[in-house]
C-alpha cells in the first residue's frame, strides 16, 4: 500500500511537472513516467482552472471585465510556460505551410514561428479574451475550471488510439499509443466527475464538443501525418480549451 501511495504521488508530480511551470519536488526521470501519468492530467487542469477562477473572482470586484480578463489569460499563459500556445504555433505552421507528412514535420520542429503559427496564436490569445471577459460572471469557475480540465483530458484518446507521426524523440513519442486503457478510464471519470459536478445538466454540451474536437483534429492529423506529435497535442488542447467557453457564452 505504501510503494502504491508512492507511486501515485509520483505520478501526480510527474503531471504537473510536465503540465506546468510550477515549482515540484524533484525526481528522478523515468520515461515510463509520462504515460502513467498521463491520468492525471485532468487534475492538472482542475487545478489551474481553479486558481484563475479566484484570481478572476477577485479582480473583477476590483477591475473592469476586460482588464481582469486579461491578466487571468496573462496567469494562465504564464502558469504553463506558453506550453500549449506553442504546440498551436507549431501545428498550425507545419500544417499550415507543409504539403507532405515530411516537410510538415520538419516545419513542426522548427523553432522560429512563421506566420501561420503567429496568426494562430494571436486568434487564439484574442478569441480566449473576448470569451472570458463575456463569460456570466455566476458561472466564471463553471466554466474557467470545466475548460481547463476537458482541454487536458484531449491528450488521453488522442495519445491511447493515435500512433506517433515521426520515429526518434518527442513528447508524441514518449505518450502516444503508450497510455493504457485503465489510463484512459480513470482520466474520463476524473472528467466527467468534475464537469458533470460543475454544471450539472449544462455539462453534456461541452463534453460532447470537447469529444468532438478530439475526434475531427485527431482524424485530420492521421490523415495529414499519419499520427500525432507533442505539438498536435496543445493544438487540440487549445481548440477545446475555446470550445467549452463558447459554451458559456452561448445564448
């Protein structure tokens, strides 16, 4: 029971680790790590969706909605390092400007942003704060904490049924098709627990979009690179992240 406890503990480190800038205990790294982990991802999400929720609540008493807006989208770009925006970046220029699955890959692993990758991140930065400073102010933690934690879980049927689109390295590597189904499981019950908890019967729009944006980005990514790479992943994770707060905002 202890060595389980251990483990589990390690793995959630491993998660954050991975998920976000924020100061860990360090450990030793394991590849095989990142594949258990991979189920708490989730958890990952509910974490920082609730830490911007407080960190909204309490500027908007302060601040004007699109001012506070701001500065929580500036938190939660911070708080992750950039780590998803970059993975748009680099998907939206290797897809964007590649016409076969090898110049997109060689595109993807370029570190400079071209302009497809610089007009994605800019609709994405600019699309995120219209949404958040329109959210209805009661359902703001709904919402802000449901997005976060359906836009990690994008990562686990992603990674469980896609294979990796280039050979050697990568964070695609080390996750696609090396999350188990037990993985898979407890990360959509961890999900559903959490969003069905926070919106009640308002829960199945965004879940069923959220599914649907995993699936139709994970068909076009086989169909263009026959698999996934790390960056595909924060494309996804970005799309869903925009997807549940247009749920929020929809009249």
């Amino acid at each position: 029971m202890t060595r389980w406890f251990r483990d589990i503990f390690r793995q959630l480190i491993v998660a954050f680790q991975f998920m976000t800038r924020l100061p860990m205990p360090r450990i030793e790294f394991d590849p095989e790590d990142l594949p258990r982990a991979a189920k708490f991802f989730p958890l990952v999400g509910l974490a920082i969706g609730l830490a911007a929720s407080l960190l909204s609540h309490f500027l908007i008493a302060h601040l004007s909605r699109g001012l506070a807006a701001v500065l929580v989208l500036t938190f939660l770009v911070l708080i992750t390092g950039a780590f998803h925006e970059d993975g748009l970046a680099d998907s939206a220029d290797g897809l964007g400007g590649g016409w076969k699955k090898d110049q997109v890959l060689t595109i993807m692993r370029d570190s400079r942003v071209g302009s497809y990758g610089a007009i994605a991140i800019a609709l994405s930065l600019l699309t995120r704060f219209l949404l958040l400073s329109s959210l209805p102010a009661d359902r703001i933690t709904a919402y802000l904490v449901s997005a976060h934690v359906l836009c990690r879980w994008t990562t686990l049927p992603l990674s469980y049924y896609l294979a990796p689109a280039r050979d050697g390295d990568g964070q695609g590597v080390r996750v696609a098709q090396r999350v188990t189904l037990s993985s898979l499981i407890v990360g959509t019950l961890f999900t559903l627990g959490i969003v069905g908890w926070l919106l009640r019967t308002g829960a199945w729009p965004p879940v069923l979009l959220s599914v649907l944006v995993t699936c139709l980005s994970g068909f076009y990514y086989v169909r263009r690179i026959d698999g996934v790479t790390g960056d595909c992943f924060g494309a996804t994770n970005q799309l869903t992240e925009i997807a549940v707060y247009f749920c929020g905002v929809w009249r």
